[in-house]
C-alpha cells in the first residue's frame, strides 16, 4: 500500500469519524469526550511516572559515579603512599 493510499485511507477514517461525531446526540457526544479526557489523563499520569522513574535512576547513576569515583581517588592515594614508601626505602646507588 502506497502512502498516499495509506493517507487517503486515513483520511477517510477522520471524516467518518467527524460525521458521526456531528450526528451524535448530546450523550454520546459526552461519552466521547469522557473517553477523550479519560486517555489524556492516562497519558499525562504515564508520562509523570516514567519521568519520575527517569530523574530516580538518573540520582542512582550520580551516586553510583561519585561512589566509585571516590573509591577510586582512594586507591590513588593508596598506591601513591605505596610508591613513595618503596621510593624512601630503595637503597641509594
């Protein structure tokens, strides 16, 4: 199927959807918007909790970074002392 077969398609579905919504009576035109409100709610809550789920592994990552960071600068300070240790104590030539 072409694209503009898939867009008149498309198409076509919008204007049976319009025409219907435009002979509905007044009930069912509020169960449509009902639905409507009903989606977009489900889509912002949705949206709220990956973005929560988002900002608390992004705060893990950060702390995760900053402990092996650190432990890290410590096994640098550790192999420093190490080094100059064995630096004092090798025999002078």
């Amino acid at each position: 199927m072409k694209n503009s077969s898939k867009l008149l398609a498309l198409l076509g579905l919008g204007a049976l959807a319009f025409w219907r919504y435009k002979k509905a009576t007044p009930e069912e035109k509020q169960k449509v918007k009902d639905l409507l409100n009903n989606a977009k709610d489900n889509l912002t809550k949705y949206g709220n909790d990956l973005k929560s789920k988002a900002e608390e592994l992004k705060d893990k990552a950060e702390e995760k970074f900053n402990d092996l960071k650190s432990q890290a600068e410590t096994k640098m300070e550790e192999a420093k002392e190490v080094v100059e240790e064995k630096v004092e104590n090798a025999p002078q030539a």
